[in-house]
C-alpha cells in the first residue's frame, strides 16, 4: 500500500496522527500533516484506512503498490 | 405553493430523535429565518456538501438559516465564514493549539484535574444537583477559559455572548451589543500579551504567528479566541448533559460505563453522533451542480441534517440504536470538510474525562426527575437540557 497526503489542504486536524501516529505526525508550528512512511507495512491498514476515513479535509489517499 | 418547514428536533416529545429520518431525495424546505433550502438528510450526500468547499462555500454562514442575528449575505466577518486558502491559513494557526497530538497529551492532566474537583465538589453538595449549570457548564468553561488565560471574574462575558449568539431569536443589534464586551476585554488581553506573553493559546498563537508571512492582526486573534471561548463551552458542555441523559436512559448503557470506563473513549464518539448537530449547517452552491441526481443551481442554499445523516443505515445497518461500545466510524458530528470543528480533538478529550470520571466516582449517578418532565431548550442551536437534576444516593 502507499500513502500519500495533499499538505496545501490541510487542516491540521490531528486525526491521522492520534489513530495512526507510526505513519503519520504533525509540524510543530501549524500541526499540518507529516507522513512518516509512504509505504506502511500492511497490518497497519486498518489503521491508516480509518484516517483516511476520517480525515475531514480528505487529504490523505491511499492506493494499492 | 408555500414550502414545508425545515423539520427540527422535538426533544420534548422524542428525546434524542433526529429532525427527521436519513433520505436521498433531496426537498425543499422554509428555514425558520425565512430562507428557502434545499434540504440534504443522507449521510453520503451530507458528507459530500460539507467535503467540497469548491461548490459549497461556507460564506452565507454556518447556521444563518437558524439565527436571526446572521445575515448571509453580509460580507463574511470571522474565519467561520471564508473558504479555501484564506481560511486554511486561520485554521493552521488553531490547530498547533488545540489539535496537535503532543499538545493534547499536555492538555489532559488538566482536564482531568478540573473534573475530579467538580466531581468533588458535585459530591458535597445536596441532592438534587443541578448537573447542567454546577457541573458540565462549570467544567467546560474552566478548561476552556484557563486554556485562554480568562480569569474567573470574566467567565460572566463569554457565557453572555454565547447565550446571545446561539439563541435564534436574538437580533444583530443585541448580538453586537452581548458581544461588545467580550470583544474590548479580548483586545485588551492581545495588547497585554503581546507586551508580555503567557503559555496560553492568544499568547502561543501571538508568538507563533509572528514567524509567519502574514503575522495574525488583532482583529484575527480577538475573532478567533472568542470563537474557540463562545463555541468552546456550550456546545461541550450541552453534550455532556444531553449525552448523560440518553446514556442514563438507555437500559444497560451506563452500567456497561461503570463495569468498564475504558469505554468512554468510543462513548464519546457514540453521543456526538447520536446527538450532534440537530438544527444542521448551511452552504451555498458556487455553480449548477447536482446532489444525489438533484440538480442544484448556483446560488442556491443548501442545509445539511448532520443528525439525520448520522443516523443513516448507509453508516451502521443499526444506526438508530444507541451503542457505547460501537467500533468509532466515521461519524460527521463533529461536522465534515474544511469548516470541521475546531475544537474537536479537546472536546473529545472534555467528554471522555468526565464520562470516565463519573462512571468510576459516581457509579449510582441517576436522573432525579423522570425524563418526561426534563425541560429542553428550544430557540437555540445548541440542543439539550435546560437543566439536568440528579441524584446518586
């Protein structure tokens, strides 16, 4: 799997962060979204699935590969 | 032909029914303020009017088809009403406060320190307690104005102006007059804290927008505190109440809480949904469109039931049932796209304290009155009781 997120969109709303903090963290200064691995191992799908689910500003894709 | 009326929850008569049931068929509605919407009530085409910002602009305002005060076509003031980059770059200056998971973890002794000495004083006092007014409203306001640096002496003017602007009766002259004070006492608190800064959220948002290209002007930080003070109580606070109400009333919904607190975590998430949100947003179509194979014409106003769409089977095949141990999905309570609460993450945080707090000190916590005779509000967008006696001994 490989993930990617839209950075300009951002909110920084922190969902992706507090349910998937392996692949995902926050900039200090604005909170907008780090991610920390592009390609997460696959039991972390589940994971990153409900980030994408619950992003609100919908920045966050996921794709097979 | 006259329009049918925007249907609105009836508390008084089904307690925790949203305004109407989850459909796909889009209809057009009066809002009580006079404006003609299209009403959406599913949850998918909820979810797509709040996520795309493009061809629903939030400009008219988040609930001006409820407040009189609001009108939509008055020239936006405050980031609730600007869309796209503009309002991107105010968020991004909210969210190091209040939704950075480290800042969050930071947060939370304090919160649990504000509970625990409500839920004491909760405990030496006479039965019936007033549960709205001496604890959810006392809780949330505390955290919110010590996360600002509002000393309790002042607590009396965000109370005040939330009273007004969530009321749909209020006029725009008594809003601006019930605003009036919070607004000189916010400037007074920028120009103090600029010359000396503090660790609470106007200081850290000074200090930290003073980096940017475009450091935020007082008119910005005044709008944006008062909305994270107005917005930040109330709507918490209401949440707890109207949440302990349906908790306390659903056969084995508090005793799961007491036999295991850990489920305050997807509780909350449970109540938001249940319960959010009843009266809906508003957007306005920026271009010809269609929901739901409805075409929509530019200009046109859009109101969307949260409720409703939270209560759509297209969600959980069960979604009328309130289930504290629900696997959290994704909900749109706290709203959905761009304009999504602000204050979430910290409001989530408010209601799994408390909710774990009293399940664990509280366990015998019962309504004392029976739920027919509950007062609710009713001119107001924010939904619950006027005031919640209870009972524990």
């Amino acid at each position: 799997m490989r993930v990617t997120v839209d950075r300009d969109r951002c909110i920084g709303a922190g969902n992706c962060a507090l349910i998937a903090p392996a692949v995902f963290d926050q900039e200090p200064d604005d909170a907008v979204v780090v991610l920390l691995d592009e390609t997460p191992p696959e039991d972390s799908r589940p994971a990153v699935q409900e980030a994408v689910d619950r992003c609100p500003a919908a920045v966050i894709v996921l794709a097979a590969g | 032909m006259s329009l049918p009326a925007l249907p609105l929850p009836r508390e008084w008569e089904l307690p925790f029914d949203p305004p109407g049931p989850a459909g796909s068929r889009l209809v057009r509605v009066a809002c009580p303020t006079g404006l003609s919407a299209w009403l959406v009530s599913d949850y998918a085409g909820v979810r797509e009017v709040l996520g795309d910002g493009r061809r629903f602009s939030a400009r008219p305002g988040q609930a001006s088809h409820m407040l009189t005060a609001f009108d939509p076509d008055s020239e936006p003031e405050g980031f609730t009403r600007l869309d796209g980059p503009e309002h991107v770059r105010i968020r991004r200056n909210f969210a190091p406060q209040v939704s950075h998971a480290r800042r969050l973890t930071e947060l939370k002794p304090l919160i649990e320190e504000i509970t625990d000495r409500a839920i004491t004083r909760m405990l030496a006092s006479p039965e019936p307690f007033a549960l709205h007014s001496a604890f959810s409203t006392a809780v949330t306001t505390e955290v919110i104005a010590e996360l600002i640096g509002v000393p309790a002496a002042q607590h009396h003017l965000l109370r005040d102006a939330a009273q007004a602007i969530f009321t749909t009766t209020t006029t725009a002259d008594e809003l601006r007059a019930a605003l009036e004070p919070l607004f000189v006492y916010l400037y007074q608190a920028v120009a103090s804290r600029r010359a000396e800064p503090g660790d609470d959220i106007l200081s850290r948002m000074i200090l930290l927008s003073a980096s940017n290209e475009r450091p935020l002007t007082d008119a910005e930080l005044v709008d944006m505190n008062a909305a994270l003070l107005i917005a930040g109580f109330d709507t918490t606070a209401s949440m707890i109440t109207y949440g302990l109400v349906a908790l306390l009333n659903t056969p084995g919904e508090w005793d799961r809480l007491v036999a295991d607190p850990g489920l305050a975590v997807p509780a909350t998430e449970e109540l938001v949904r249940y319960l959010g949100v009843g009266t809906g947003l508003l957007r306005r179509a920026t271009e010809d469109t269609t929901i739901g194979g409805q075409a929509i014409l530019a200009g046109d106003y859009v109101v969307v039931s949260v409720q409703s769409g939270n209560r759509d089977a297209a969600l959980y095949p069960d979604a009328e049932v309130l289930n504290i141990a629900r696997k959290p999905g994704s909900h749109i309570g706290f709203g959905h796209g761009a304009h999504a609460c602000v204050g979430q993450q910290v409001a989530r945080m408010e209601l799994n304290t408390v909710l774990a707090a009293l399940a664990t000190r509280v366990p015998t916590l019962r309504i004392a009155v029976p739920v027919g005779d509950i007062e609710w509000k009713r001119d107001t967008v924010v939904r619950g009781p006027v005031e919640l006696p209870v009972a524990w001994s």
